[in-house]
C-alpha cells in the first residue's frame, strides 16, 4: 500500500469518525411542520425540500412532518401553537408577525418593494435579520425568509380595470390590520378571515373576491370559483420561516448547524421555484378560464394615491426610524445616494 493511499484512507476515516460523532448528537425525533397552501404550490414544495434536506443530513434520525393546506388551522392559529411547542414549524406572511413584533408591519407595506430582488436584500440584510432575531422573546425562532411573490387581485363580479372598480366588491383580507385598511382605502369591503375558510366563502358568493399571488390562486383552484384576475402586484410578501423556541432550545448544536443548513439550501430552492411557477401559474390560469386584465400605469398611480394615509397610519405604528432604516436601504439599492 503507498503512502498516498494510506493518507487518503486515513483521510476518510477522520471523515467517518467526524460524520459518526455529529450524527452521535443528533437525536431521534420528529417536526410538525404546519402552513397554508397545498402540496403543489412552492411553499409547500420548499416545505418537501426542507424535510428531505434534514432527513439526509441527520442519517434519518429526524422526520419533519409536513400538513399543507391548513390542516393544523390558520396561521394566527400556528403562530399560537408554535409558541406552545405543540406545534414546531411554520411559514407564513412576514408581516401577520407584526402582533408579535410590531416592525414586522412594514413588510406589509402597499407598493413597497419593485422586485422580489430587493426583497432579498432588505430580508437577507440587516434588517431583516434583526426582525427575526426580536422573535425569541415571543417564544418563537425565525430561521428565515422564504417567498410568496406579489399579491394580485380576484373576483367574480366583473373586470377591474380601472382603479374606481374595486368600490363596493367585498374582498376577504388576511387577518392583519393593515391589509384591512389597504382594502377599505380602495373603496372594498375588507373581511378578514383564515385562509382555510377561503374557498367555501368564494364558493358560496359570502366574499366577492380575494388577494393573492398567483401560485396560491393556482394550488388552490380558485380560479373554479373566480371568474376575473388583475395584476394589480400591490403588496409584495416575504415569508417567515418559523421553529418553536421550545424545540430549538432543546436542540444540541450539531442539530441547530443541521436545521441552518438545511433551511438555506431550502430556501435557495423555495425562492427560485416560487418565481418560476409565477409566470406558469399565470398562463395556467389563463387557460382554464380566468378574464386577466392589467391596470395602466395611471391607473396604479390612483391605487397608490388611495393608499397612501394607509401608509402614514400605519408608519407611526411600526415606528418611524423602522420605516426611515427600510426606504433608505431600498434607495441605496435603487442607485439613490
């Protein structure tokens, strides 16, 4: 045997024993992880790659648990499970967690960011970091931001192509005070409600129409119960990615490193099938039925001048240097000085 050859089997061992020890403190044990859409929307996808991710990295030892679509309640619901540690994981909008910490409010923002780029950078960045580090004293963990995309509006009472068109149409909101406020400055009905009970109440004509990105209005066929789709992109959602503080302080670090790297390698993948699956979504959609219309550049502008109080209420609410901090980054970005 050469030298050569005996270094490289050493070399491997030293892997083996190194590999062997860090599975040693990995304990066998299995993750809830609870969210909103169904399993073939990026969110749940990303889900799917997380749970595969962490399976392969601890030798098997821990099963994270995937319920889509709801199935353990609405995200106010698992919020409040997550603290309890009866639940361990969700995701969900970044700024239903503005009840939790008030600054979280911004990224509810109408018109806030032109691209998910940036969107990145202001999560991936400081700022965004600091959000999800202020989660830990409300008993949860934030480990990161995956993607949403753009918000658009549906209904099944006529085409909106004009800002004044939305007057009177009755729209199921998150339930976040802003997205109400948003909604109502446009001359809607707002009506906040659990997403779980979305479907039924387009169904059965209780709400006229709702608000969502496009892959959500896909994975959960409303397009059956939603005649007309505009792309109105008037709010932008990040999403939080959340582990109950109860489970993540009785992780060992080599199961903390586990989890850490298996959520940016997840949410590499969750980010990028998102805005993939935004323009199939839209074609998809299309096809099966759905009236898309645009709103013209002047048209938006009337969107935005609607909402703009809406934007100065709720500034004072989650604190006028967080609001100075984001739009301040945003310009530097944009080539602003």
């Amino acid at each position: 045997m050469t030298s050569l050859t005996r270094r490289s089997l050493f070399a491997l061992a030293a892997l083996t024993s190194m590999a062997g020890a860090a599975h040693a403190q990995v304990s066998e044990r299995t993750i809830k992880f609870a969210f909103q859409n169904q399993a073939d929307h990026p969110q749940a996808q990303g889900a799917k790659k997380f749970a595969d991710l962490v399976a392969a990295k601890s030798g098997g030892k821990i099963t994270v648990k995937l319920f889509p679509g709801g199935a353990l309640g609405g995200d106010l619901q698992t919020v409040s499970a997550l603290q309890g540690g009866t639940v361990e994981m969700t995701v969900l909008n970044a700024g239903i967690l503005s009840a939790q910490v008030k600054e979280f409010g911004i990224f509810d923002f109408p018109f806030l960011f032109n691209s998910p780029e940036e969107a990145d950078a202001i999560t991936d960045g400081p700022f965004g970091q600091k959000l999800l580090a202020k989660l830990a004293d409300k008993n949860l963990i934030g480990l990161g931001y995956w993607e949403l995309g753009f918000r658009n509006l549906t209904n099944s009472k006529r085409p909106i192509t004009k800002a004044d068109d939305i007057a009177g149409l009755k729209i199921r909101v998150i339930q976040s005070p802003i997205y109400i406020d948003v909604f109502n400055a446009l001359g809607a009905n707002a009506v906040p409600m659990p997403f779980p009970e979305l479907y039924p109440a387009l169904e059965q004509k209780a709400v006229d129409g709702q608000e969502n990105p496009v892959t959500t209005i896909r994975s959960s066929k409303f397009n059956e119960v939603q005649k007309y789709l505009t792309l109105t992109r008037h709010i932008y959602n990040p999403q939080a990615v959340l582990m109950s503080k109860k489970l993540h302080d009785a992780l060992s670090p080599a199961e903390k490193k586990l989890i850490t790297d298996a959520m940016a390698e997840a949410t590499t993948f969750e980010r990028g099938l998102s805005r993939v699956q935004a323009n199939v979504a839209q074609d998809e959609l299309k096809k099966a039925g759905m009236q898309i219309s645009e709103l013209a550049p002047g048209e938006l502008d009337k969107l935005r001048a609607k909402v703009k109080p809406v934007v100065d209420k709720n500034s004072e609410k989650v604190g006028a240097e967080t609001v100075k901090e984001v739009y301040a980054a945003l310009a530097k970005l944009r080539g602003g000085k």
